[in-house]
C-alpha cells in the first residue's frame, strides 16, 4: 500500500474480509475447482442433451429426457419440485424448472467444491508433518 494514500483509499484488502473478496470466494468454491467444473459440465451437458433432443426425435417420451438433469442436481432440485408442486399444483412453467436445475447446480457445485477444498486442506496438513511435530 502506498503510504501517501488517505485510509479511506486503501481498499485493496487481501484477507477475504471485504465483500468483494467474500463473493469471489464463493465464486472460486462454487465453479474454479476440478470438482465442481466437471460436475457443471456433467449438468450442463445433460441440460444440452435435453434442450437439443426434441428438434432431432419426437416422440412420447421427448420430456424424460429433462430427468437427467434434474436427477443429477436431484438433493437441492427436490426442494425446488415441491416450491413447483405448492405454488402452481405439479403444473409449473418450465422457466422455473430450468432455473431450478441450474440454481440447484450451483448450489451443489458450491457445496462440493467446499468439500473439495475442506479435503484437500487436510491433504496438505498432513503432508507438512514431520516426525519432530
């Protein structure tokens, strides 16, 4: 930091306690780790598949192909089906179905790459030990 500056100018924290650095660290968990993108593009891809599927095959079954996606986010998208069956009684527009899949998805993209990080800092506790500790 530069000592001429005002306090009040010197915002470039970087311990995490601003808001800034807070967001980019539920950004980081949630989509900048192995973990996490490959189970983005695992949701992804499916929603793909099923956005594509209905201009290639028709079909009476052409809307099943919407349970991959829905089953791959399914612990949090479980509480977005019963938002869906109170609020619209099982006929909720599929604007809110989608956008449930892909808050789901972040939700547990989040979630994991906690759990990423979480055990991979225990990973690398461990590996600083010595036989002197």
């Amino acid at each position: 930091m530069n000592s001429t500056q005002p306090n009040n100018a010197r915002t470039d924290r970087t311990d995490g306690t601003d808001r800034t650095g807070r967001i980019r660290g539920l950004v980081r968990l949630a989509l900048a780790n192995r973990v996490s993108a490959a189970y983005l593009t695992l949701v992804g891809g499916a929603m793909a598949v099923a956005a594509v599927q209905p201009l290639f095959w028709n079909g009476p079954d052409a809307s099943l192909v919407w349970v991959w996606p829905a089953l791959f986010t399914f612990p949090a998208f479980g509480f977005v089906a019963w938002l869906g069956e109170a609020g619209w009684g099982g006929e909720a527009p599929a604007w809110f179905l989608v956008g449930g899949i892909v808050l789901s998805a972040l939700v547990q993209s989040l979630a994991l790459g906690a759990a990423w990080r979480t055990l991979r800092g225990r990973r690398d506790d461990h590996r600083h030990l010595t036989t002197a500790n």
